[in-house]
C-alpha cells in the first residue's frame, strides 16, 4: 500500500517525527516521573448534576425550507434582510434579537419559495406499483404525465422515486464498482460510499424510553467520584501566551463560515442554513454583531442550548435504543460560536505546547496522525514477521466514554 512509502520505511517515519512542524517528541522516560503523586483530589462541589427537572420544555420542529437557486434571488434575499434587520451593535436583549433574526429569515424564504413537505407513505401506491417492473413503472409514469391531471402529482412523484430506486438496487446488484480505480481517485469518497451506507430503520421505542436510556447512559455513572491527575502525566508549565479574549473579528467569523460544510443538516428547530449565511453577506455581518456581544458579555444564550437529536440505525433489534446512534443538530448560530471558542482553545494550546503530540496524534489539525501511526503498526509487523517472532497488538473501545470524562 503506498501509506508505508509515504515514509519510505522506519528511517523514514524516524525523520518525518523529527521534522513535523507539530510534533514536538519528547524523552518518554519523563513521563513516567512519580512528581505528581500527592496531588489533591478534584474538587466535587460544583458538579453540576443534569436532573429531569432541568431538561428544557419539548420544542416543535419546522418545516424545510426550499432556497433559492439563482443568484439575483439571492440578492433580493440580501437587500431584504438589509432592509428588515439592524446591523446596531446595541443590543438590548440578546435572546430577543436572535430569535427575531431567526424568525424573520425563516419566514422570508418560507413566503417566498415555500416548505418542503412532508413524505407521506400511501399504502395504496405502495400496494398497486411496489411489485410493478421498471418497464412497467416507466409505462405508468408516461400514462399519467399524458392526462396531465392535478391530483396525480403525488403519484407521478412516487412512481419516479420508485424508478430510480430500483435502477439504484439494480447497479448495487451487479457489483460493478472498480474498487482500484475508486481507490485511486479518491480513496475517503470510495470508504464513505462502501462502509456508510447504513439501512433506514426507524427506533420502534417510545419517547420516554429513549430519554432514559440516553440520560443514564450519557452522563457521569459516578457523579461524586474524583478525578485524579494520572502519575506519569507531566505537569504542565505556566502558559507562556496568554488566552486571546478580544472579541472576534468579521474576518474570523466569515473564515469560521466558510470552513462549515454546506452540506450541513440544518437544525430543525429553526431551519437556517449555512448556505443561507454564505450567500447574503449582510448577515454575517449581523452575526458577528450577535457573537462579539456574547463574547464581551461572556454568555452563552439559552436559545442556542437546545438541539435537536436524531437517531442513526447500527444494527440489530429497533426496539432497543443502544442500537441506535444519537446525532445532535445544533442551530448554526451555536456551531458558529462554538467553532470560535474551539479554535481559541486551540491556538492557547498549541502556542503554549501543550498538545502532547508524541502521544496524541489524531484530531490535531495539520497532523498526520493516522499515516504516522499505520507506519508504526506496520513496521512492528513487518519486523516481527522476519524475526519470526510474535506480535501482540490490542485495540481499546472503551464503552460510554464520554459519559465517564469529568467535563
């Protein structure tokens, strides 16, 4: 595989760690040091317990919203949001403005270009065409587009979904894929397209039984347990730059914009999308006027706290909820916000060396951590195979992992 002449061997992999402009190793026998043996218990008196009586009031979802697709809708957009919303850096009450921001762009694009409806299953279609052909199907579908009917829309549609549902089985069926060429081209898209695509299952659970199962599972088994600093972990230096505060700039709000995927599932509760903010500049300008308020006030607002949860199937029974995956959509606003306090924390970090990279090595920004370590793996193979010697290498999944870190 061409990962393992990326470092052309162990030397290789020696130099690409002496010379990564992140990676700062260090001498491991210092990490081991008993310094830090004595050190005091974590304090428990501030744990913040998440009881049922503090979980928020039950929204209701919104319907999807249909955007524009030229560039002069986008444009009577702008000017409208120009003329509707205040680019004032006073602001009285901050909860207020932003649910008026969110409301007033939610119910322009609605007004303007409509909903996206609801998918209703008709059993009766279901029954007539699911067995049809697709010579039939496509039979069916000229018969109804020739009378040209209003109430047939509904049907015209199923039956084009139907269609193109079953040319896509029929492709899958046949395994036509060239795995090598695929491979080649792109190797994250042919990973994404072959191991993620998972089965629709809907959860045949009620609401309070997943909101117990998801409580007890993802939180603290032991709430009123110490975290103790491990003794071989180094103690870390008094930071030498310190925490940037100022409030952001448009640059950096605009940059924070731009780096989100526009494929982004919007969060249900208010339906603003990215793509919205990417297209009408006078509302990024809006929302750095929201975001430098929220920083210099050093508040998080309780509109932004509630998010909507979805729940992805994995695998076996539907009617239990550990076989199911949670997946939180978050309003954009929060993401926007939430990405600037990361890359803050990020740079006081990493300014002040305090990312351990010798050890980790994944989810740091431009870090080769997954190549770097397939090497090592592959080297330690490699060499017990021609030693004829024996290699033992175990992998760790550590259940409810998040729910047991002391946040």
């Amino acid at each position: 595989m061409s990962l393992w002449k990326a470092c052309k061997g162990y030397r290789g992999l020696k130099s690409h760690q002496r010379f990564c402009d992140i990676s700062d190793n260090c001498d491991f026998t210092e990490l081991f040091q008993e310094d830090i043996l004595n050190e005091a218990p974590a304090s428990t008196e501030d744990i913040n317990i998440y009881t049922p009586e503090s979980v928020p009031a039950k929204k209701d979802a919104k319907k999807g919203l249909r955007l524009p697709k030229s560039k002069s809708e986008w444009n009577e957009a702008n000017e409208f949001f120009k003329l509707h919303l205040s680019t004032s850096s006073n602001i009285e009450n901050v909860e207020n403005e932003i649910c008026r921001i969110q409301n007033c762009i939610y119910d322009y694009f609605k007004l303007n270009f409509g909903v996206i409806s609801e998918d209703i299953e008709n059993n009766e279609m279901k029954n007539k065409y699911d067995h049809f052909s697709k010579r039939k199907l496509k039979k069916a579908l000229r018969d109804l587009k020739s009378n040209q009917m209003e109430n047939q829309v509904d049907e015209i549609r199923y039956i084009a979904r139907l269609i193109r549902k079953k040319y896509e089985d029929g492709k899958n069926a046949l395994n036509s894929i060239n795995h090598n060429e695929s491979m080649k081209n792109s190797m994250w898209k042919y990973c994404k397209d072959i191991f993620e695509k998972s089965e629709i299952v809907k959860p045949d659970f009620g609401r309070e039984l997943c909101e117990q199962y998801f409580r007890e599972n993802h939180r603290q088994n032991s709430e009123n347990r110490s975290f103790n600093v491990p003794p071989w972990m180094k103690q870390l230096n008094l930071p030498a730059v310190v925490f940037d505060q100022e409030p952001p700039s448009y640059q950096e709000i605009t940059k924070i914009i731009n780096n989100i995927k526009s494929s982004g599932s919007p969060c249900p509760f208010d339906h603003v999308s990215i793509i919205i903010l990417k297209r009408c500049p006078i509302l990024r300008t809006i929302i750095h006027k929201i975001i430098s308020h929220c920083w210099s006030n050093k508040m998080f607002p309780q509109v932004w706290k509630s998010a909507f949860t979805i729940l992805i199937y994995k695998k076996g029974n539907n009617s239990d909820p550990s076989n199911f995956r949670p997946i939180t959509l978050q309003p954009v606003l929060a993401k926007i916000y939430s990405s600037l306090i990361r890359n803050r924390i990020y740079q006081f970090l990493l300014k002040n060396k305090y990312i351990e990279s010798s050890i980790q090595k994944g989810f740091w920004k431009g870090m080769s951590g997954t190549i770097e370590h397939i090497e090592l793996l592959s080297y330690i193979i490699n060499h017990a195979r021609n030693k004829q010697r024996e290699a033992v290498i175990t992998l760790l999944d550590l259940k409810n992992a998040f729910g047991e870190v002391d946040h």
